[in-house]
C-alpha cells in the first residue's frame, strides 16, 4: 500500500499489536512507546481502544498488556472458512504447469481416498482417477501419504476394514511389508505409487496438514513409469516437499519441526 494511503492511527495500533505479540508476559506502555516511538499518551489512547474490543488485554497485577480472546475467535473463523481446494488450487496450477504431467489433490474418507481436484497436464495420460471418486490407500501415492502419517491403530484398523486386495503385480499385499514402507514415507517425507494401482504409472505424493497438525489431504504427480524415471523422482522430490508445506501453510499449519515435512531422501 502506498504510504500516503494508510491510516497513521491503524498503523500505530497494527505496530502495537505486533509488538505485544512478541512479548508472552506482556508489554508497559513505557516499553511500547520505546519500541515505536511514539508518546505514551497515545500509545495508552490506542491501548484503550483495543483494550475495548477485546484485541488487547491488561494484566490486573503487572499492568502490562497483552493480546487478547478476541483474536482467537477471529482466527478460528478465518481457519473455519479455509478450503483445502481453493487455498491448493495455485499450488496445483504450478506444478502442472512446470511437469505437464497429472496433479491430483484427495482427502480421505472412511479409509479410502477422495479425488477433489485433478489437473491433467498436457501430456496424454488415460488413468482412472476424476473428480469425486474414490481409491484404496494402500496401492496409491497419495494414501500412503495420509497412512503415514495416521495414527498406528487408526492404519491398522483402515487396512482391517478394507483389506489390502491386488491391483497390479507390483501391488504391496502383505501387512507387516505395507508396514515397513509406511515407515519410509514418514522417514523420506513423500510416497511413491510404483506402478501397484495402474500398471505402467508411476506417482510421487505429499502429504497436508492443516491448523492442528492434523492430516487434511494429499497432493501428487501422476505419469507414465517411461517418463517418471528414477532420476526424474530424484528431480521432483524436494519440489513436492515445498508444495506440501506451502499448501499446509495455507491451511494454518506453523510447525517448522515436524520431521515428516522437513526430511528428505
């Protein structure tokens, strides 16, 4: 915004917020006219102000001030209105743009995948996967990469229920094998489809995360295993990575350390 459209009083007050903020055991009015610059009358006049509509609150025994409820109701209706589709839907054009090859994004439901958007590149590629259908998880990218990052008793419970039936030759049927390589996506940071869905595609997937830290969903790149080679994987791992935090950055998601999204191979 250029600076002669802003609001000095707004300015002042966003400065304010930010910089309490910043302080767990709050701010005086001394320290905060310090900070910015400003004279202590105004600084209390702002103060009050947001005092008022709950944004700001002051410590009856210390006197300082702090961010107040109102900000978590607001932030809950922001994460409220969040859609996984729109806030991923940019994120999805780029990588279809630079692979020319097949983006899908799922969420699961009831133990199996669900196609929410799908880009088809410019590369001709007949796969099975539209809009509102559903896939097992255990055969495909993208379920793998919301198993892996379930619960223990929630995985063994999905692939109880819905069994772990043969798709393709290359199609992981054994448990306690299906186990193992759960636990490589989460050591890795991304999961690969080698051709046990679809005979002949290959596909490379990311998981989601929204707010809580909690698995929203699933983003991946389809092929043909003739142009999704081993050193093109290579290429697009740590791509995928970027996306799934960028994506989950959208949805709210702040945590830097969790180790499925920041390892790589």
């Amino acid at each position: 915004m250029e600076r002669e459209n802003m609001v000095k009083s707004v300015s002042r007050a966003l400065d304010i917020i930010t910089l309490v903020s910043l302080k767990k055991g709050g701010l005086g009015v001394t320290e905060i006219a310090k900070h910015i610059d400003i004279n202590k009358s105004s600084v209390y006049r702002i103060l009050s102000t947001l005092v008022l509509y709950g944004y700001i609150e002051q410590d009856k025994e210390t006197g300082r001030y702090k961010l107040g409820y109102k900000f978590l109701e607001v932030s809950s209706k922001l994460l409220e209105s969040i859609d996984l589709r729109s806030e991923a839907k940019p994120f999805l054009q780029e990588l279809e743009d630079e692979t020319n090859e097949v983006v899908h994004l799922v969420v699961f439901d009831q133990g199996e995948v669900v196609y929410i958007e799908k880009l088809d590149g410019s590369e001709t590629l007949r796969m099975h996967s539209k809009v509102g259908k559903r896939a097992p998880m255990h055969c495909t990218s993208v379920g793998k990469a919301i198993l892996a990052s379930l619960p223990a008793s929630e995985v063994i419970d999905i692939l109880d229920r819905k069994g772990m039936p043969r798709h393709t030759d290359k199609t992981i049927t054994n448990k306690d094998q299906f186990l193992e390589e759960l636990n490589h996506v989460r050591q890795k940071g991304y999961a690969l489809d080698l051709e046990e869905n679809e005979t002949g595609i290959t596909c490379i997937a990311v998981p989601i995360y929204d707010h809580l830290g909690t698995v929203a969903g699933a983003v991946s790149i389809s092929g043909p295993t003739l142009r999704m080679t081993d050193e093109r994987l290579e290429q697009l791992k740590p791509r995928m990575q970027q996306i799934g935090k960028q994506i989950s950055a959208r949805l709210g998601y702040t945590n830097e350390d969790l180790v499925h999204l920041e390892k790589g191979s």
